[in-house]
C-alpha cells in the first residue's frame, strides 16, 4: 500500500450468490464491522437483484457499491443485458471487469474487456479490471507476457486523465477459490509488473495513482502480509466477502 499516492480498496465479489433478503441481511452483519475503517474504500459486488438492497442497507455509509458485470453498449437490443447508465443511475460506483469467470464461462475477449472499461469510465464508473494467468501460463514461464498484454488491451485507448479512476486486480486463476494463495512474492512481483507497465503507457503520475489489488484466495490470515507489499493496494475477496468476520479482518489488516 502507499496511501500517500492511492487509495486502499477492500472489494467484496459476492459472485451469484444471496437473493436480495439474503444480501440485505448480509449487509446489515458487514455494515458495523467495517465502518470504523477510514483508511480504507470498502465496496461489495453484488448480483444485479441485490443491488437495491444493499444500496439501501448502505445509505449514509461510506461503504460503495458495485456491480459485477455491464454491457458496454448504452441500450439497445441485448437481451439480458445491463448498461453502465442503468447502474449508474441506481448509485453503483464500480463495476468488476473481465474477471477470469466471465473469461473462461461466457466468452469475454480482452478486445470485449476493453469496451467495457471504456464504457464504464464514460458513464462515471470506476471498473476493477481483472488480469491473471492460468497455472499452465506459470508453468511455461509466461506470467509477465500474458499480464502485459492483459494490461495493454485492456486499457488501450484509456485517456491518461481517467487512469487514477481506474483499479486493476490481479487475480492469478490458479489461485481463485482454491484455497491456493499466490505467495507474497509472487503476487508482490506481478502487481509491480502491472504498474510498471502502466507507467510504460501511460507515465509515471498516472502509474503511482492506480490502485492494484490481489485476488485468489485472500483471507483474514493472509490478507496483513499480502497489503504490506508497496504495490499492493487492496484485494478483491470472494469466498471470504461472504462471512462478515472475515472480510472485517480483511478490511482491519488494510485500515492498518
Ligand atoms: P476467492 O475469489 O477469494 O474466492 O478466491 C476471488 C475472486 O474471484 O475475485
């Protein structure tokens, strides 16, 4: 982390789970742990039918809301969809992008990533953009050059204004509910790889203001030693955004 330069963000991925009652009371258990923290953002994606409700639950909080997915068309004829000014209009702040579930089970492209990133900075959102290599990728020793060019296509054509605006996590797939955490090192070395590319494209003010998450298997136990890294800025959670003790714990080791 280095407060001095970007914030810290705590993000919840809630997946597709909890109906809206379910996600109402899940808030109403999240809301009191974390609202002590001042150091850090907290944010819960949430499924689209939850995010009334946990707008709702978090009025006058400081916690954020974002969703998971978006179209990146404004409207038109996409059944099923969802466009980043229905969102906006809601209240949702962020919007995860191009994570490896919607890579690997409904097709996103990083070409389809790139729209969408454009489109949500258009429309006020700020998108979380997932990158990571497969543990074949680790294995062939191709990590750096499959980051670099998530990176490069999905920011491609990202006004340099807009960069601070932005969140990029790094989310090795190996490591995505697994219970397989990428080492300190590991994830350390690959969120510095995404600044400096960052910084190749877009200078180095624009890099220092990003702020960098890991994500796979984050926890209460090794979320301290994964935030101490200067270039780890915050974490996206799944598996442990659903339990309020543990996300809390999360939330208190990056509020450090
Ligand atoms: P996990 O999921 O924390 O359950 O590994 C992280 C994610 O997919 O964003």
């Amino acid at each position: 982390m280095n407060r001095r330069y970007r914030k810290t963000i705590i993000a919840g991925n809630w997946k597709m789970n909890k109906t809206p009652k379910e996600a109402r009371s899940l808030v109403d258990a999240i809301r009191p742990l974390v609202s002590k923290a001042k150091w850090c953002t907290t944010v819960l994606c949430v499924p689209f039918v939850d995010i009334s409700p946990a707008l709702k639950a978090t009025r006058a909080t400081k916690i954020a809301i974002g969703a998971q997915n978006m179209h990146w068309e404004a409207s038109g004829a996409y059944t099923g969809e969802v466009s980043a000014q229905m969102l906006v209009e809601m209240g949702v702040k962020y919007v995860i992008v191009g994570h490896s579930e919607r890579r690997q089970y409904f097709g996103e492209t990083d070409e389809i990533v790139n729209k969408k990133v454009l489109a949500a900075m258009e429309a006020g959102l700020k998108p979380i953009i997932c990158v990571g290599e497969t543990l074949e990728e680790r294995e062939l020793g191709i990590t750096e050059e499959r980051i670099r060019l998530q990176v490069k296509r999905a920011l491609h054509g990202v006004n340099v204004e807009n960069i601070r605006r932005l969140v990029v996590a790094y989310e090795p797939i190996w490591a995505i509910g697994t219970g397989k955490t990428a080492t300190v090192e590991q994830a350390s070395e690959v969120c510095t790889l995404i600044r400096d590319t960052i910084r190749e494209l877009f200078g180095a003010r624009a890099a220092r203001s990003v702020t960098i998450q890991y994500g796979g298997s984050m926890n209460a136990e090794n979320a301290a030693g994964l935030l101490s890294q200067l270039n780890i800025d915050g974490g996206l959670i799944g598996g442990a955004s659903l339990k309020p003790e543990s996300f809390k714990a999360i939330v208190d080791a990056a509020n450090q």
